[in-house]
C-alpha cells in the first residue's frame, strides 16, 4: 500500500450523498450495499452517515459489476467479497514466498 492509498483509505472520510454522486450509484443501491455488509460507515454525526474515502472505489466497482454484467446488488456483494479475499490471499502469499530462502522461489 502506498502513502497516498493509505492517507485516502485511512483518514479521509466522505458522506453517503458524495459517495453516491462519486459512484453513479443510487441511493437506494448503496443502502442495499450497506444492509448487505458489502461497506459500513467509519462514522455518524446527526442523521448523516460517513465512510471511508476508498468506498468510492467500492462503489464504483459495484455500478460497474452491477450494470456491465447485469448482476443484482446481491451477486455484486458476492463478488466483491471474493475479490477482497483474493486479495488478501495473493498479499499473504506473497509475503510467504519473501521468506521462502531464494532457492525456492519459483
């Protein structure tokens, strides 16, 4: 992760409105992200909801899963769910394969 990603995903923070209106989503589609677990905010001050800045890219990621291919929010949950955790999977196997002695790298 770089400084930048870290700075925009850690500290910065966004509001649903400006999530949606980032994203392309509706407010409605995003409302059914967050009841399906899919994001969660960081934050709540009065009636307003805030979340993490690297939502957006979440976001985005399901306008496009959910138009291109057609899919339900549902589907699109599923989907980023099995991405996040391919992600952590490469990330772990990449640092196992660091600590592997040079020989035995692929």
């Amino acid at each position: 992760m770089t400084t930048p990603d870290l700075l925009l995903s850690d500290f910065a923070v966004i509001s649903f409105t400006e999530i949606c209106t980032a994203s392309g989503l509706s407010a409605e589609e995003f409302e059914e992200l967050i009841e399906l677990g899919t994001c969660e905010p960081c934050r709540q001050e009065g009636g307003e909801r805030f979340f993490p800045a690297s939502t957006i890219e979440l976001a985005r990621a399901a306008r496009h899963l959910s138009t291109d291919f057609d899919l339900p929010l549902a589907g699109v949950a599923l989907v980023l769910a099995y991405r996040d955790r391919i992600r952590e999977l490469e990330e772990r196997l990449r640092e196992l394969e660091f600590r592997l002695p040079t020989g035995l790298r692929d």
